[in-house]
C-alpha cells in the first residue's frame, strides 16, 4: 500500500494558492468530459511519442514514459542530459496554448507532452527550472486521461503538497515555486489508463 499520509492534501480552488516560495492555480474542470476526450484522442493518436534515454552510471536508461517537445521552431530544450528539437504546432495545440495564454496570462511558445502508457510510467523528483526557462519560469500543466498524483516538496523544509490531477484540469505553477520545490508524478501499483499531460513553458 502507498504511504502518502506525510503530504498534506492541497484545496482544489480555481484561484491562486500562495504557499512557502511560490503559488500556483488547480483548476479541476478547465475542459469539460467532451472536450478532454476528444483531445486525448487525438494526442493518443498524432503526436509523434518517443521513448528517449539518458546516460545513468554508463548505461543508457529508457525514460519510464513517452515524451514529445512541440514549439517554436528556433526553442529547442535541453535537460537530464538531452536535447529535444521542437516539432511544428499543431491545431489541437494551438488551441488549448490559446486558451491557457488567456488564462495564465503569458504566450507560451513550447510545450512537453509526456504520456504514461501506465502506472509503471512515472517522473521522478525534478524541478522545472533549466537556464532556458529563465528566472520564476510559469509552467503551465494541463491534464488528459487517468488521474495521477501529483506532488510537491519544499527543498529545504521537506513540506509536501499533494494533488490528483484529473481529466481536463489545469494546472498552473508560478513565482519562485521552480526554484524552490521539486515535483513528481509516482509509480502506482493501481491499476490505471493512459494519462497524456502537456506542460507549456517560454523558453528564452
């Protein structure tokens, strides 16, 4: 059985949520059933997934998830030792990228698409917070298919926040929160479908 007691449980409000070193938003409804279905549909189907690697102790190690980088053809991003190269928007990305630069109140020029095929897929404790992002970068997250954990920790008080991010939801993280937490989506033993989660970002 998972112990997740230690992370204290985080309100679903549709408003900032200010805490320790950063803030973020957590919108459960961003897209309606219809709308989340018909996207995860489509990125399930035409984003062109790829299993990428990185270098672990000499051994090339498969990353426990598919990942795609979609932008702005001059904004390439580097991090745990790769470099993707963007592909073109497509139309589905470009209209959810609308709507979230509404909403968070920047224009995004990239976005990271991972999917968890399962609950083996996972990411582990990162931060968001490469040299191309910029100082107090805002990512914004927004959630198709199986609800998965999300969770966050302080690095230097170990406080925790824990949310479920579901179907349709959005997520959006601000201020100092990259600089100073990292965050995870965990394994799970559950059993549990296919989730696809796009993180939007502005690389310098």
């Amino acid at each position: 059985m998972e112990q997740l007691d230690m992370f204290a449980p985080a309100p679903d409000y549709n408003k900032t949520i200010k805490i320790n070193n950063g803030e973020y938003i957590y919108i459960p409804n961003f897209y309606g059933r219809i709308m989340a279905n018909y996207y995860l549909q489509q990125f399930t189907n035409t984003i062109e997934w790829k299993q990428e690697s990185m270098n672990m102790y000499g051994k090339q190690i498969p990353f426990p998830r598919l990942t795609a980088w979609y932008g702005e053809n001059d904004k390439p991003y580097s991090f745990s030792g790769i470099t993707l190269q963007p592909h073109p928007w497509t139309k589905e990305l470009i209209e959810i990228k609308d709507k979230i630069d509404h909403k968070a109140q920047v224009k995004f020029n990239s976005v990271l698409l991972n999917r968890y095929r399962n609950g083996n897929d996972s990411i582990s404790w990162h931060t968001d917070a490469e040299k191309e992002l910029g100082k107090n970068p805002v990512i914004a997250s927004v959630n198709f298919g199986a609800e998965r954990k999300f969770q966050l920790k302080h690095m230097h008080t170990d406080e925790k926040i824990e949310l479920n991010l579901k179907h349709g939801s959005l997520l959006i993280m601000k201020g100092e929160l990259q600089h100073f937490w990292k965050h995870q989506v965990p394994k799970t033993k559950m059993k549990v479908e296919e989730r696809i989660n796009l993180t939007f970002r502005v690389i310098k």
